[in-house]
C-alpha cells in the first residue's frame, strides 16, 4: 500500500483574526448623500469591514447584532436620519455600550478629491488597515475614558515589533475640540518625498518619471524650457514665470508647502524600512506628506448607553439628572430586566409545553388510527361472512330436492325469490 504523503512546505499566515471587524450600515430612509457617506466611510473602515453589504428596509438592528456575533463582528457604525439631522452611533457588539453622535457637518470623498489640487485616484493603500491618532482627547472624565477606548477599540492596534512599513499607508485624525465638544474626523493617505533636493530638481525627477509611465500619448509634467539657454538657468530660478505646460502648474507650485523648502527637520524621517514607491529604499532620509482623501466628519457626543441601545443612560449632553433621579433610574432598569427575564422564562416554558402536548395529540391520534384500522377490519370480516350465508340460503332457494334419486330439481317458484330474500335480509 501506497505510504500518505503528508505536507511538508509552510504557508504564510492568514490575517490576524483577533483585529477588530466592523458592519457600517444605515437604517430608516436617509438622503442619498448619506448613503454615499455610509460607503466613504467602509472605505476608511477597510479591509476589516463588510463593503458589500446591502441593507434591506425589512432589516432590524437585533438582526445585525444577533449576526455579527458567529461571523466575528465586534462594532456596528449606524447612520441615520432624524428631524434635527444625521446620526451616528457607535455600537460594540454583543454587550455595549452605545455611543450616540450627532453629525454637525461632513463631506463626501468626492468632493475633498474634488477640492484637492492634486487628487490622487484610488490604488493598493485600502489593502491594509490604517493607523489611528488621537489629539486632544486627554482628561479624567468618565464619558472621555469612554470615547478614546471606543476609538481605539475599532481599529486594530499597532504592532511596532513587527509591522512592516510598508503597511503605513493611510491615517485616521480625530482631533477633540474642547471649547465647542465637537470631533472632527479627518482621512489622509501619507507619501515620502526626497529630500535635500531643491523643488526644480525634483520638478524634473518627478516630471521625467511620470512622463515615461504615461506613455507617448500622455501630457506629462516636463517643465517648459523653451526661455532658458541652459538647464543651469531653471535649476538656479533664473526663468520666466510660464515654467509648465499644464494648465495646473500655478496651482501646484502654490500647494508646495514653505516647510518643504526650508527642510525643517521635523518633517524628516529615517526609513529603516523599504517603502512604496520610486526610490524610497530602506537606510534613506525621506519628507513625511499626508494628503487628505476624505471623508470629513464633524461629530458631537450626545449620549452614552450600556448594552447595545437599550440599557441605562451614562451620559447626556443635554440632559442632566440628580444623584436620586439616577438612582430610581438605575432601579427601574434592574426591575425593566427581570421582568423581561422572567417573561422570557415563562415563554420558554409555554413553548415547551405546547411543544409537548402536540407530541402527545400526535401520539394519540396514531393510537386512534391504528385501533380504527383494527375494528374497520374485523367489521369487513362480518360483512364477508354475512354474505357467504345469505350465497347459501339462494342457493337453496333456487334448488327445491325431491324424494326421487334424479337429484335436484329446478324450482317452480320464481327465480326472482332469492335475490328478494337476500335483500329483505340485508335490510
């Protein structure tokens, strides 16, 4: 017999399954602006997200939590729309608690590309998760402990050991507003650039390479050297203003930071690591940017609950309750949840013994119907042998026997009389 060949070579590791997955889904009728935002924001959210789900009218919230627990899901991010406006809430599944906001102002992806004066189309930076900052969130409050723990909970966490560099690809900003209680939500996709290079140069560098990947068809960024006698001329300024033959080149040369020129120090980083991108090889000196890809949120906490939208109230912005008000409060929810504890007791029992008594009428009418079967078949039996008797008794009538030794002799009466006979006798 043919020995089992048994697998020998290793297979990389699948992602890590302990990382934080999210449902970000709508409920009630919102505008179609907000259906768009519920999408920007699974792009922000992904790969760890669901950004294929489709939501039907007929799906209830006790829906998606008593799903998000088999396939792993630990947050759900709800949008709705309301009379005062849109909301978000933040929910951890299965036990809570709940975070309310209200979505003072927001923009879509669309049109933060749109405001960009070099927007960036989409590419491989969504194949990992971002990272996530957080300013201004300090303080001993209970409802902020709440807030930088939730935030922090729906991203994964960062594993300086060993994560790749090349895995930083994108960045979520939320930044505390004390003075109006606002948290604006910001998206960025962050790029190096060389430094040490003055902006011409790298003008040239930059415009050669996007030239070349464009192919001959393509419009690249070559500066127009047309009014120079020499490339000396442009690296060292000595050019007309006209440097581009794009249409957006007074644009982009407003956009280049002063920063950039001056090489501040703070803006420059050591890759120990390779990263994306043409030249940027690990042991080099590079420029951080980031470049917002958007979606814009400005939320505002209104209120924080236990469990998942149904439990105790922790935290109202608008309004406050005494010490004694919490208190009865906090024991009509304790009496809310036994009663609904021992309502659903008692239906479990009522299930039970219904369950039970139709097993038992089941039972029953099987032992009816086998008992009916038995007396149907002994009332066929009568009936059988009732009319082998009444067969006989025409027989005889039919045939009168004489005295002589001819045998039986045909009947004068009427032939009719045995069948007459055998009727009176069923009647």
């Amino acid at each position: 017999m043919v020995k089992r060949r048994r697998k020998t070579r290793t297979h990389l590791k699948g992602p890590n399954n302990s990382a934080p997955k999210s449902f970000i889904i709508r409920t009630g009728k919102v505008p179609r602006s907000v259906s768009t935002l519920v999408q920007d924001t699974r792009k922000v959210m992904e790969p760890n997200t669901a950004t294929r789900l489709r939501e039907r009218n007929s799906n209830k919230l006790k829906d998606f939590i008593s799903m998000a627990g088999p396939i792993g899901v630990t947050h759900l991010l709800i949008f709705g729309q309301t009379d005062s406006g849109t909301n978000l809430r933040i929910l951890r599944a299965p036990r809570g608690p709940t975070l309310t906001f209200r979505v003072n102002k927001y923009a879509l992806s669309k049109d933060v590309q749109a405001s960009s004066r070099r927007p960036s189309p989409p590419g491989s930076e969504f194949v990992t998760p971002p990272l996530l900052v957080l300013n201004n969130f300090g303080g001993e409050e209970r409802r902020m402990k709440l807030l930088v723990a939730t935030f922090q909970n729906l991203f994964p966490p960062i594993q300086v050991q060993s994560m790749k560099l090349s895995q930083a690809r994108r960045i979520v900003l939320l930044n505390y507003n004390s003075a109006t209680g606002t948290i604006d939500w910001r998206h960025y996709l962050i790029s190096v650039r060389p430094v040490g290079v003055s902006k011409n140069v790298r003008r040239v560098i930059e415009g050669s390479s996007r030239s070349s990947t464009r192919g001959e068809g393509g419009r690249g960024k070559l500066p127009n050297l047309s009014s120079t006698q020499d490339i000396s001329d442009y690296v060292l300024g000595r050019t007309t203003t006209n440097e581009f033959e794009t249409d957006a080149s007074e644009a982009e040369s407003e956009a280049e930071s002063e920063a950039e020129e001056v090489a501040d120090p703070r803006n420059k980083v050591h890759l120990h690591d390779r990263y994306i991108g043409r030249g940027n090889s690990a042991n080099t000196q590079k420029a951080v940017r980031l470049r917002e890809i958007g979606p814009r949120m400005e939320l505002k906490l209104i209120k924080i609950e236990e469990g998942c939208n149904e439990g105790a109230v922790l935290f109202h912005e608008y309004i406050k309750k005494s010490a004694q008000e919490e208190t009865q409060l906090h024991r009509d929810h304790v009496e809310r949840k036994r009663l609904q504890e021992q309502r659903r007791l008692e239906q479990e029992q009522n299930v039970e013994r219904k369950r039970q008594e139709k097993a038992e009428l089941r039972k029953a009418s099987r032992r009816n119907a086998g008992l009916a079967s038995e007396d149907e078949a002994d009332i066929s039996a009568d009936d059988d042998e009732e009319e082998d008797e009444e067969d006989e008794f025409a027989y005889e009538d039919q045939f009168e026997y004489s005295s002589d030794d001819n045998g039986p002799q045909p009947s004068k009466k009427n032939p009719n009389t045995a069948i007459q006979k055998k009727k009176k006798s069923r009647h």
